[in-house]
C-alpha cells in the first residue's frame, strides 16, 4: 500500500512538474519551408491562388480521396474559401480562407480547426534563376493549454515534412503545365474604359481583311479629332453563326467622343473576367478560347457574355507569329 502511495506521488510531482514546464515552453509556433520550382511565379502562383488545383499537390487534401469539399466565393483568389469535411482523424473538419493575394509575390491565408482552433499560413513567391522559390509559413497561438504547448514541440517534424512533400508537389504541377505549354487562367476585373468602335456582320474567312478595315478607319478618326489611345486595339465576337461573325472592333481612348457614320463612342463598363494570354498565330487562337471555356465550367465559374481578344502585339511591327501574344477575356459571375 505504501508503494502505491509513493507511486501516485510521484506521479501526481511528474505531472504537476510538466504542467509547471508547459507554461514555460512556447505559445507561439511557427514553422517554414522553402523550396525551388523550374516555372514562372505566375505560373506557380495561380496554383496556389486556386483552390479548386490544392487537391492536385496540398498532401492533406491528397489523405481521403472521400473528403468532402464545398468552395465559396468561386474558390480563386482573395475572400476565397472552401470548407472539407472527412471521417479520416488525420483530416478532421474546418475551413480554409485567402485573406489576402498579391499578384505574382504573395499570398496569406486563414485555416479554422473548428474546435481545435485557427492558424495563419502564407506563400511567398520569389523569381530567381531557374524558375520560382516558394517559401511556404504556418503561424498558430496554442494559448495556455499545457498539452497543446507540448504538442507544439512537434509541430515543425510534423507540418515541415507535409510543407516539403506540398511544394515537391506544387514543383511536379508547375513544371507539367510549363511543359506542356497550358494556358494560365486568371480571374481579373477590367476597369471602365472609354472606347471607339465600329461593329459589322461578316463572313468568318473575312475576319482579318475587315478588321484591317475598321482599325485603319478608327485610328484615322483617333487621329483626326486629337484623339489619345489608351491601350491596345481589342474585338468582341458577340455572336458566331455558321460562317458569320458579329464583330466589334474597337480601340481604347481617353475620353468618350461625338461620332458619325459607322463609328461608335462609349464607355465600357468594369467588369469581371476568366482571362488567359494565347502565344502565337492567330490561326490557333480557338485552342485557347476552348481551353477558358473548359476552365469558367470547371471551376464554377458563369459566362456573362461575349468574348474579347486583345492584341498585344502588332503584326505589322513583328513579322514573327512565334511572339504574337494575344489575351482573351471572357466576362464571368
């Protein structure tokens, strides 16, 4: 009897001299990882600015193939979020939020535990040499639960490995799209604009002569009332039927002008849009417009109206269809 006694003495001077020591070790934990992946940081930041792609490298969300995932705000980019749901105790419940995103350098974002409690992650982006370094960080206050400060102890063997296999896999997905030369799909909000345009029913294997048309008459309009483009010429495809296209030319100007014949002037609203630059000839541009198309209905995304392609580069500057870069925008809610 007396044995037991000093034993769950003993026991009772371990346990309260842990608790003693817990209240020393620290409240605030912090872990990181770095790693260096071989594509652009616009390229590495859309998979991480997505939340729909974090089940493609995010070792969690690769745990429970059964995992329940619900997205709100679209799921992209700042005030997006998504909450899961899994059976599996390794995954447990809670919701993910980007508090924040900065094109093409940051991004910070809120995990809730539920009952278990909230933490802060954030994703650096770095252009270096061979491509991107990504410095992944997770912040969480364990309060003054003496087990959790234990706990807390273990936090960088445990979350470093997850942290390390995450950017391997972020590297893999990077890399592929790189390789295989996939579009980037970005959500983007074009501000108003004011514009001048002409708009004409022609026949699809006319498109290129008739646009020449129209450019040449707005930019001899834009000239002949001291006018100041703003940007570069774009065209709204607002309809496509068999060999017809209504097609609307136009050009971006400072200010909203008096107009006669078949050249209009507005103001062009702000607007919300999937966006995506196309490399090369114009020849291919329906890959690409396929490729936005695919993307607005996979990551629940509602078309708005027409599409419009902006022409960054000036065929008749650079001969080489190789550099033409031309962006797409299809306007979405």
């Amino acid at each position: 009897m007396k044995k037991l006694k000093n034993f769950l003495i003993g026991l009772l001077i371990v346990a309260l001299a842990l608790l003693i020591v817990a209240f020393f070790l620290p409240r605030q934990v912090h872990v990181e990882r770095s790693g260096t992946i071989e594509a652009p940081p616009k390229v590495v930041f859309n998979q991480v600015n997505n939340l729909h792609t974090w089940e493609k490298w995010a070792v969690w969300n690769q745990i429970d193939p059964e995992m329940k995932v619900e997205f709100e705000n679209t799921g992209v980019g700042e005030g997006a979020a998504y909450t899961w749901e899994s059976e599996d105790s390794n995954v447990g419940s809670g919701r993910l939020t980007i508090t924040a995103s900065e094109p093409y350098d940051s991004i910070a974002t809120e995990m809730d535990f539920m009952e278990k409690g909230t933490s802060s992650g954030y994703f650096l982006f770095e252009e270096v040499e061979k491509g991107t370094k990504v410095t992944w960080g997770f912040d969480t206050d364990l309060g003054n639960n003496p087990a959790a400060r234990w706990m807390g102890l273990m936090f960088d063997s445990m979350l470093g490995k997850d942290f390390e296999k995450g950017i391997e896999n972020l590297g893999v997905v990077s890399e592929t799209i790189v390789q295989e030369g996939r579009p980037i799909v970005e959500i983007v909000t074009v501000p108003e604009f004011n514009y001048v345009s002409m708009r004409s029913n022609i026949q699809f294997e006319n498109t290129s002569t008739q646009m020449g048309v129209m450019y040449g008459k707005l930019s001899n309009f834009i000239d002949n009332n001291d006018l100041m483009m703003t940007d570069t010429p774009y065209a709204i495809y607002h309809k496509i039927d068999g060999t017809m296209i209504d097609l609307e030319c136009g050009i971006p100007v400072e200010y909203k002008t008096e107009t006669n014949g078949d050249i209009i002037s507005g103001v062009m609203p702000t607007k919300k849009y999937a966006t995506a630059d196309h490399f090369g000839s114009h020849e291919t541009l329906g890959e690409t417009h396929q490729f936005i198309q695919n993307w607005i209905v996979e990551n629940g995304f509602e078309l708005v109206g027409s599409p419009m392609e902006k022409y960054l580069t000036d065929p008749q500057k650079e001969p080489d269809v190789s550099k033409w870069v031309t962006a797409i925008y299809y306007p979405v809610k």
